[in-house]
C-alpha cells in the first residue's frame, strides 16, 4: 500500500495542535483558582454567594472588606475601605488583581479568611482602617508588655461609682482587673476632645468628678444607674452609640463632638468583632 506522506504530515500536524490546544486549557483551569463551575441555566442567580455560615450576607453599603493575618504573638489586619461592600467582594471573587494584591490574597483558601465590616458611613470605614488597620498588635497584650513597654490599648476600669480608661495601662494582670477596650484611639487627641466631652456629659447626667489628661480619663457620676451616663458606659464596652446629631449644639464643637464619640463606638465595636474572629 502507498502511504501518501504528505497527507499523513498534514494529519499529524493537526493532532499535534488538537493535543497542544487541550494540555494549555487544562493548565489554564487548573491555575485559574476564581474558576467556578457555569450553571446550564445562564440566567445569573438571585443569590449571594458570599452568605455563608461564616460570613453572612453582604450589604450594599460603606465598610471594610478586611483578612486577618495571625502570627503566634501578633496578628495584622489587612483591608481597606469601600463604597459597596457587595460589589467589593465581588470583584474579588471574579479575580480583580488589585483587589486582591490589596487583601493578600494568593489562592483560593485565602477566601475563606475574609471578612466585612458594615460603616454605613465611607468617613468611618476610612477612621477605623487608619487607626487598625497594617499594624502588628499583640495577641496576650497583658503578657507581651511590660511596664517599660505598656502596649498600645486602653483599659477601662468601671464600677458602682463610675470610670476610668488608662490610655497606657500601668502594672501586670490588666486582664484580671480592667476590660481591654483595645488601641481604639490616639492618646494625646482623645485627651484633648474627652475633654471638650465634658459640657455634653454633664448636660446628659449629674457629674461628681471629671478629669482627663495624657495618662488616664475618669468619671465619676453622682448616680451611675442614670440613663444617660449607662449610655456613655455602653458606648465604650460594647461600641454602641445611642446619640443623634440633634443631640449636640449646632455648631463646630457640638458637631467635633459628635464625630468624634461616633467614631470612638465604631472603632470599639470593630475591635470587638477582631476578638471575636481571633476566638474562633
């Protein structure tokens, strides 16, 4: 039988294309780690991939998108502040580089770490990422530092007859006698705006003693049931914040105020939501 080589070249070399063509798509999907299966249906779905137990459905507003990186004695928070949280998460998922480079996210497991953060406001998202955000802090604060070397979080002592945050916790065992409200603040502008506080307070509560500088801040209500100082209590230990703007004078101080006690729950409550993901 006559081969005709030029044929049997031509057939070869189609098959070596056929071959090539399916080894690069292979390697192709197996290095695409945001691949997803398509669904037979190509109509997009109502539902949100990122609900899952861990993370819950995502909001359509201001917020961080954050990662936490935990190392034996630190951890470090990375993220930033966004516009949409929602749509944030969804460039992520679709492979977004910069996003991704931003979060220091290199395969897909790094997915599962992420978490958001809902602001409401893009200015309070900007405030927390600014305070903790790309800093190493110390897991066992109260162990790791000393008294040459106090830390970086403030400490709230409270009792029947009012409060007092240490800025710079002074001694050992904090964690036996104060509450770790976290590195919620920079101490020498907290000193100077709690005590432009001290006007508002005292027209939400009679006020025994009122003092603060740069090592500490202490209040000393006459009745420490009343409702306007549980209010301020609350703000600090749990990052609630039960005022309005109406709340303060109409003007550049009333609203300085405001701001800054908004942000002072804010970043508490982020700290709380950190230590609840650090205890898991």
């Amino acid at each position: 039988m006559d081969l005709d080589f030029d044929q049997l070249a031509k057939e070869t070399f189609e098959l070596s294309k056929s071959s090539d063509k399916k080894l690069v798509d292979e390697e192709r999907e197996r290095f695409n780690f945001w691949a997803v299966d398509e669904p037979e249906d190509p109509t997009p779905l109502e539902e949100d991939i990122f609900a899952t137990d861990s993370m819950p459905l995502a909001p359509q507003g201001p917020g961080l998108v954050y990662r936490i990186e935990k190392g034996a004695s630190t951890f470090c928070v990375r993220g930033f502040a966004t516009e949409n949280i929602e749509q944030t998460l969804l460039d992520i998922e679709s492979g977004e580089v910069l996003t991704r480079e931003k979060l220091r996210i290199k395969d897909e497991l790094d997915y599962d770490t992420l978490n958001f953060f809902e602001t409401g406001e893009l200015a309070l998202a900007q405030v927390i990422m600014d305070q903790l955000f790309n800093r190493r802090i110390p897991l066992d604060e109260d162990i790791l530092c000393n008294l040459s070397d106090p830390g970086f979080s403030w400490w709230l002592s409270s009792d029947e007859n009012g409060l007092e945050i240490f800025f710079k916790s002074h001694g050992l065992n904090r964690m036996d006698r104060f509450l770790r409200l976290g590195p919620i603040g920079d101490n020498a502008i907290a000193c100077l705006r709690l005590n432009q506080v001290a006007d508002f307070l005292r027209s939400q509560f009679a006020v025994n003693e009122f003092s603060c500088d740069d090592k500490s801040f202490k209040l000393l209500p006459v009745n420490s049931k009343n409702l306007g100082y549980q209010n301020f209590l609350e703000l600090l230990v749990d990052g609630s914040f039960p005022y309005c703007i109406e709340n303060f004078t109409n003007d550049n101080h009333g609203r300085t105020i405001y701001f800054f006690l908004k942000e002072l729950a804010f970043l508490r409550a982020f700290w709380i939501n950190l230590e609840e993901i650090l205890e898991d």
